[in-house]
C-alpha cells in the first residue's frame, strides 16, 4: 500500500514539474496537441473579434479629447473584455501630476462595466470592428493581458502614451510578433496622410477638443514637443476622432483597418464647452487693468500682479519639471515671476515690458500654428497696462502741462 502511494506521489510531483516548466503555446500549437478539441479552429478570422471604442469627450481635464480602447471577444470561450489605457484618478492629485509621479497602465473589464462609466455621465461611445488577420488578433490580446498583469506602473504620459496613440502602437507590436511567429508579412498601409498632419500636436487638440476651462488648463501647462511640427505622422495620432478617421482609410493584408461603426450608447449629455470660457475671463482682467489706470489706489495692480506671478511661477517650474511636453512654453516670455521681483521700479521698465508683450501677440496670432490660447494674450495684454501704469500717468502729466504753458 505505501508504495502504490509512493508511485502516485511520484507521477502527481512531475506532473506539477512539467506544469511549471510549460511556455505558453501559440494557436497553432495549441490545435496539435492530442485530445484538444479539434472542432476549434483557433486560426479562423472568426475564433476572436477586435474593435475600436470611441467615448465622446467629457468635461475634465483628461477626458476634453473623448476615449479610446479596444473591445475583445471570443464566443467559443464566452470572453468579452474591454482593454483600456487607464491612469490615477487626477483629481485630488495635482501635485503627483506636476510633480510627474501619477501612473498609468492598461486595464481589463467587461464590456457592461465599461460602458456604465460612460452611461453616468451621458457620454455617447461607438465601435468599429477591426478587420485585422487572425494571427494578429491573437497576438494582440496576448499582449493586452501582459499589459494588464504588469499593472499601473507606467509614468503618466499623456503624450506618449494617450489613449489613441497607444493602441496605434499595440497593434504594430501585434503585427510585428505575428510576423515573427507566424512568417506571415503583414503590415498598414496608409494613405497620404495630407493636410491634417502637417499640424504640431497642440494644434491638433486645439482643434479637436471644445473649448472651455479643460482645454486652457492644457494649453496652459503643456509645451516643448507638443510644439514640434516634424513629429512623425502616426505619433500625431492623439485623438481618438482622427484615429478612426485615418484608419478608416488604411489598409492591411487588402482590407480597410476598421468598418463602419456602430451605436453602443447614445451621446445624451453633448459637451460643447463652457459658457464661461477663459476668454471671457481675461477680457474682465482687461477692463479692469483700463479701470485701474484711472484709480489711484493700486489694489487692481496688486492682483493682476498677484496672477501674472502665480502663472509665471508654474511657468518656470514647468521649464524644469519631469512632466511629460513641459520642456518649454512661449507663456513664459510674458508670464514669469520677474515683474514681482522688480515691481518697485516698474515706471523704468513698464514701457519696455509692454513693447515686448504687444511684440510677443502679434508674434503668436500670426503663428502657423496655435500656440496660446487668445485668453492668454488677452491676459497679459491686461498686465502689460499695469506694468504702464506709471508711465501713462507721467505721459498724461506732460500733457496736461503743455497746455498749461500753451
């Protein structure tokens, strides 16, 4: 008795061993092995499905652009997942946000759940089926799952890593291991790119984002190569609206990339912007900058000074900080903390600041591309009057003696 035990131990421990040392096995080999259910065919286009979601845009920050993920299913198995690039909730987080240390990484749920997200706050979502070879498919789930087993660890990068351009890039790595493994040669064909990508990024979202308080706070605090107009052309793809639109028009192994789509929920709360927008805001810092001009008191020029530095201080701390397209920012040459630190002699200097502010908008609006927002030109027209104050009072004096002696 104790050695027919011995022999089950035995047999039961390197079945274990051979478990352990095991490698994933591809499809194919898969279908080889003795006793699998040969009534699968995990090579056919049909074995698992791909599509492209799209959410519309919301009203904060991360969200002014809408969403993009990648739905998976496969019936034979009844598994339908949504695989999503997610980060750290940012609210309640600025400081990990400016610091660069909020983290990102992709994340799995089913598709109820997902849209549920979208259902609270009325935004509308649609997929597009992705026509890619079966091989590829497989692939890009595997690589979806390792994705989700590494976690969130990612640093945040809403550059490098948003939503679209994120899943531009899973799906050439997908290609590129079916590649590898299947000796298959596939690759997307796109079309000429044109007009549209001869945009720097920033103009890009200016332009596909609504504007509102969301929007200036991104063209507020990011720069450096979102400025860059030579970026490659598939890492321009950072809006979820554009990606489909460009895909919808490549092709791979003769097919286009993605079909037409469909409605999964309906757009209920549409998000067109804010009524009150930064614009409105800078031009009341207008009127009261030409207000103070006549006030004697200078409580008005204190808090136009007030602003102006705190913009100029995250300016500078954005020139060095580690967050992602903050390397440099043209809001710096009219929004820095240096009016503060010579404030008390400003009647030598207010008049040269202003010629460099008047120099810098004229600059900005004759731009190729969008660089600032207009509120921002407004704003620091509005402190360029300040900084004048003293010298429009001195030019008035002048005046005002002339005639006197006339």
């Amino acid at each position: 008795m104790i050695k027919k035990i011995g022999i089950i131990l035995w047999f039961v421990c390197l079945s274990v061993v051979a478990f352990a040392q095991s490698d994933s096995l591809s499809v194919t080999e898969e279908n080889t092995l003795p006793g699998f259910n040969d009534t699968i065919d995990r090579t056919a286009d049909d074995f698992i499905s791909a599509s492209l979601v799209i959410a519309e845009p919301g009203e904060v920050l991360y969200s002014v652009l809408g969403h993009a993920a990648l739905h998976m299913q496969c019936p034979y198995y009844h598994l339908d997942c949504v695989f999503s690039y997610e980060s750290e909730g940012v609210q309640g987080k600025v400081l990990r946000f400016l610091l660069g240390d909020l983290k990102m990484g992709m994340e799995a749920m089913p598709l109820d759940d997902y849209l549920s997200l979208y259902q609270e706050e009325g935004r509308g979502v649609r997929e597009y089926p992705l026509n890619l070879p079966a091989e590829v498919k497989s692939e890009l789930w595997r690589m979806c799952d390792e994705l989700v087993d590494e976690g969130i660890y990612l640093p945040y990068d809403y550059i490098k890593r948003g939503c679209a351009v994120s899943i531009v890039h899973s799906v050439d790595n997908a290609i590129r291991s079916a590649n590898k493994i299947y000796g298959t040669h596939y690759q997307i064909t796109y079309p000429d790119w044109g007009e549209p990508f001869d945009r720097t990024l920033r103009e890009i979202f200016y332009d596909n984002a609504p504007h509102g308080w969301s929007l200036f706070y991104c063209m507020t605090l990011v720069g450096g190569q979102v400025d860059n107009p030579d970026l490659p052309k598939k890492e321009k793809l950072i809006a979820p609206k554009e990606l489909v639109q460009t895909w919808q028009q490549a092709t791979i192994a003769g097919k286009p990339i993605i079909s037409d789509g469909r409605e999964l929920l309906p757009n209920v709360n549409e998000y067109k912007g804010d009524k009150f927008t930064p614009l409105h805001a800078s031009l009341i810092l207008l009127l009261l900058a030409i207000f103070g001009l006549f006030w004697k008191r200078e409580y008005i020029s204190w808090l136009l000074l007030a602003l102006q530095t705190a913009l100029g201080c995250l300016m500078v701390w954005l020139l060095f900080s580690p967050l992602p397209g903050s390397e440099w920012s043209w809001l710096i040459i009219p929004f820095n903390p240096l009016p503060a630190i010579f404030w008390k002699w400003r009647d030598k200097w207010g008049i040269y600041y202003a010629a460099l502010v008047l120099a810098w908008s004229i600059g900005m609006l004759c731009a190729p591309h969008r660089l600032v927002e207009y509120a921002h030109i407004v704003w620091a027209i509005a402190f360029a009057l300040v900084a004048m104050k003293p010298w429009i009072h001195s030019l008035i004096k002048s005046i005002i003696n002339a005639n006197k002696i006339d």
